[in-house]
C-alpha cells in the first residue's frame, strides 16, 4: 500500500479536479496506483457546478462499490464559505442558500470528507439565509458525517477572527466528542490575520528573511507567548492542535510558508500532530482558470498576483522536510499516518448525561 497521500490537491496529471467529471475516475485511479499514492481531491465548487459534481460523487460511490476507485479517498472543497482575499477563483466564493446547503450536506454520504470555510464571516447566531444561521450550517454539516476545516478567513480583525474561531471550535465540541480530527484546517498561516512574516517569496522580500526568522530562533515556542510573536489567531490554532482538539494542515513547499518556520511548527506540535497539505496542482489551471507561473518558487498566481497554489510535488516537499531534520517516521506522520487517520475519521456525538 502507498505510504503518501496527496491531502488537499487540486490537480494532477491532466485533471484539473475543480472541472472534472465522474467519466474520468477510473482514469485518475489508474494514475493515482501508478504513482503509489493515495488521493484526497480538493476542489473549488462554483455555483454552477453543483449537478456536476453531485454527479460526479454518484459516480464515485458506485465505483467504489466495485472497488474500482481503491486509490481515491474522498473529496475536499475549498468553500464556498470564504473569506475574500485568498488566491480562489471568485466563481467558487459564494453564499449557498439553506437548500443548497442540505443539498451538500447530503454528499457527506457519497464521499465528500470536508468543506473548508472561514470561521469568522458570521457569528453563530447570524442568520446566513432566512432562518438559517451559521450555527444550523454547522449541526447540518457534522450530524450528516462531515466535517469542516478552517481557513481563508475574513481576517478584517485579528481579534474578532480568534474570538469566532474559538467559538466555532467550542460549538462542535459541545455536540460531538472531542478528537484531533473532529476538526481541520487548511494551510496553515496562509489567508489570516498574523503577526509575523511566514513566508519570503519575491528577492526584494527574502532581503529581510534572516532578520525577519531571527525573532523565533531566540528561544522555543511557548504557548504564553505564542500570541505575540505570531499574532492571536495562529496562536490559538497551534494551541488547540497542541491540546488535540484539532489538526492543522501545513504546506513544506517552501513558498506557502517559509521552511525554518514549518520547522518550528514541528517543534512546537509533534509531527504526529501535523498533515502535509500540498495545494498544487499540475496543469496550472485550477477550476479551469489559467495560473501565472514562477518558476523561482515553483508557485502559481492568478493574473491578478494573488497566490493561488503551487507545482512542488510531493517528492520535494519530502526533499524540503529531510532538510529541515525530520526523520523518516516524522515525514511518515505527515505525509501519510495522521492525514490517512484524519479522512478516515467520522464524528461521534456527544452523549449527555441523563439528570
């Protein structure tokens, strides 16, 4: 069996996966076996698509079935819940109707594992369509066997992004039993409100890289510390992901976020507490959009110079996590053991006590 999944990709061989249709499965099967690694497909969801890609599932589910898909776990989407400065398509940033809403929900049965979303658009009690607030989007999603992974936030105030955060994070722990995996997130520091600089990606940047990295090389990590040296929000995602009540995605791509900080994270967390994200894509398309390429970095921008994705493959951001000194269990946890845990994990509902 693979020892890598490929957790949150938008794209491999030719498929762009934000496009693709429920023919082209076995196909990205046989590539997936190929290649020896295990497939967690993440799309960007545009309002127009959504028979699309409920066909798609259907698909899916029937050739599992069959055990013709054996290398394709599940599928992830990015939104459509987000906040609106990261690299998405603005096609797939969009509010669903409540009905749409359970129409989704209802794709947890047929292999969708998570939506990603931004914890701070709305307080709980914000209604997100006529007598549906946010807090009834999150029952729907986790009493239908989904889960959600927080990311893209709003970010207009770091204050009010850990306050929702937190308060997002401790609804669902009041409904369902507490565990690493009852929830994600995407890629860490990417897309929130930080206090420090995570990554060093144009020459005029990496000008101030080894000044920027000597604020962290002081001393190790401490929680108490946490929020000021990296600004609020991160420091309440690490702590939650240190006290196993979530796991947090991160990229060792080198661009997403700069190598010597994925390093301290390590530190901080335990690889075993980690999921390598990848977020890249081979055909430099995503959701049929064609991406800016900088073959410096190895990261793709749409037109507009919004960081999109990037075309690291896996087998270099193994190089990049060799570098920064994790062994070989260590990349193991990341790239493989705890991701594969995380897909396979399902919600269990907290029992209340009888009085």
């Amino acid at each position: 069996m693979s020892k890598t999944v490929l957790f949150h990709t938008h794209g491999i061989g030719p498929f762009d996966f934000s496009v693709m249709d429920g023919e082209s499965l076995p196909a990205l099967n046989r590539l997936a076996t190929e290649r020896s690694v295990l497939l967690c497909p993440t799309l960007f969801l545009a309002a127009e698509r959504i028979d699309a890609f409920e066909d798609l599932l259907r698909c899916y589910t029937r050739l599992k079935r069959r055990g013709e898909v054996d290398h394709i776990l599940g599928f992830g989407i990015e939104g459509p819940l987000l906040g609106p400065n990261g690299g998405s398509p603005s096609r797939a940033i969009w509010h669903p109707t409540a009905a749409q809403w359970r129409r989704m929900a209802e794709w947890f049965s047929l292999g969708l594992r998570y939506f990603v979303l931004a914890p701070d658009i709305f307080a709980l009690q914000d209604d997100i369509d006529r007598s549906f607030t946010f807090a009834d989007l999150l029952a729907l999603i986790y009493d239908s066997g989904g889960r959600i992974a927080v990311g893209h936030f709003d970010g207009a105030s770091p204050e009010l992004s850990t306050e929702r955060f937190n308060e997002v994070m401790n609804y669902i722990e009041a409904g369902y039993e507490r565990s690493p995996y009852l929830i994600l997130t995407d890629h860490l520091f990417n897309d929130m409100p930080r206090a420090f600089k995570h990554a060093f990606r144009t020459p005029n940047a990496r000008v101030h890289r080894e000044a920027e990295l000597a604020k962290h090389s002081s001393s190790t990590w401490q929680a108490s510390s946490l929020p000021t040296l990296l600004g609020p929000l991160p420091a309440a995602i690490l702590v939650a992901a240190r006290d196993k009540r979530l796991t947090p995605a991160l990229n060792f791509d080198g661009g997403h976020v700069d190598l010597a900080i994925c390093r301290r994270v390590v530190e901080f967390l335990g690889a075993d507490r980690i999921i390598a994200i990848t977020d890249h894509t081979e055909t430099f398309t995503i959701a049929g959009e064609t991406l800016v390429r900088d073959d410096d970095t190895k990261l793709l921008y749409r037109p507009d110079g919004v960081l999109a994705a990037s075309f690291v493959t896996q087998e270099e951001q193994r190089l990049n996590m060799q570098n920064i000194g994790m062994n070989t269990d260590d990349i193991n946890f990341v790239q493989y053991k705890t991701p594969l845990a995380a897909l396979r994990f399902e919600p269990c509902r907290r029992v209340i006590p009888q009085t």
